[in-house]
C-alpha cells in the first residue's frame, strides 16, 4: 500500500479528524520537487534563499539532518501556494519584505547574508517579543492570541514541514508502520517520547 492510500484510509477512519490543511499537506508532502534546478513556485529566487537560510538556522544539521536537507523550504513553496488563499499570500509576503527590512535596516544586509551571530541575536529579539497563545477548552477556543508574528508564524511551518517530512519521520522519530496490540500503560522511559505518526 502507498503512503498517500494510507494516510487517506487513515483519515477516514479517524472521521477525517485532521483539519484541511494538515491533511491536503501530508498527501501533497511527496510531491515536493527534489530536482537541482528546482524553481520555485510562490516565492521568488531571493525569498526562496531567505527561507532556506531561515529554517537551516531554526534546525541546523548534526547528527540529524538539517531543515535544508529534507527541503523543508520547497516544502513550504509549495505549502503557501497550493494552501493559502489571495489575501493569506499577499499578507505573507508583506510581512517576509518586513523582517527582511528590519534586519537590513539592523546589519544593512537581508536575513541570508546575516552572520551566525547576528542571525542569533535577530531570533533572540523575536523569541523575547510578547506573545499570548490562544487558548481551547475541549477544541473549543475561549480566548483569541495575541498578534502572531512573522517569525512565529514561519517557525511554526518550518517545523511542521519538518517534522512531517518522511525522512525525519522514519529515520529520526520512532517510526511503526503497522502497530502491534494496544498497550494501555507503558513507561515513558522504556519507549521514549519521539514518535512519528
């Protein structure tokens, strides 16, 4: 059986559970292009650039592979144009030209041509900045957030595209592709906590 007619009978079991976006991006999550003359899609050459650098910062390869090698950025190309509607995209882009020209207006360069050091001091800035979390009771929101920031918004995609991709689902995460018996109570300590879908 293929991935994408797993997921699908996946959601249908769960009464299709999982919200729009999430669902159309996990089935669209292998057709992320891999070629070297990759061209992207919503974002220009410069903005594509600006994203890769981003992310690779947020997750940096180690002994795991970095958000560059798993293509979270065409990911995420591909993400914002075939999910977002008008008014999301153009939103998107107004706010990535203004953290590009907060940071030019700071380092007189772009995100991308930051050094190490000032890319730190940049995430520093936006980790520090106020932010009030929306709040749920039993799925149902009672409080609205605060303003997302641009920072926040694209970190949390960032790691969506990450954590979502294949290769950190099956060689990073504990990965099951067929599920033994229901075992109600296990230690955390005997199975760990990283667990890919």
């Amino acid at each position: 059986m293929e991935r994408r007619e797993a997921l699908r009978l996946s959601a249908a079991f769960m009464g299709y559970g999982l919200s729009g976006l999430v669902f159309s991006s996990m089935l669209n999550g292998c057709k992320v292009d891999a070629s070297l003359d990759w061209e992207p899609v919503f974002f220009n050459r410069e903005q594509a650039i600006f994203i890769g650098e981003f992310a690779e910062h947020l997750l940096p390869k180690t002994d795991t592979p970095g958000a560059k090698g798993v293509l979270v950025d065409r990911f995420l190309d591909q993400l914002i144009a075939t999910t977002f509607d008008a008014k999301g995209k153009e939103d998107f882009n107004r706010e990535l030209n203004a953290f590009q020209q907060r940071c030019k207006n700071q380092y007189g360069k772009g995100f991308e041509g930051c050094s190490q050091e000032e890319r730190n001091a940049i995430f520093t800035a936006e980790e520090e900045t106020e932010y009030t979390p929306a709040v749920y009771l039993w799925g149902n929101k009672i409080k609205e957030e605060g303003a997302v920031s641009f920072y926040r918004q694209l970190k949390g995609l960032v790691l969506f595209g990450y954590f979502s991709s294949e290769e950190i689902g099956e060689q990073v995460l504990n990965y099951d592709p067929v599920p033994g018996r229901f075992i109600g109570c296990v230690s955390l300590e005997e199975i760990g906590t990283s667990w890919s879908l």
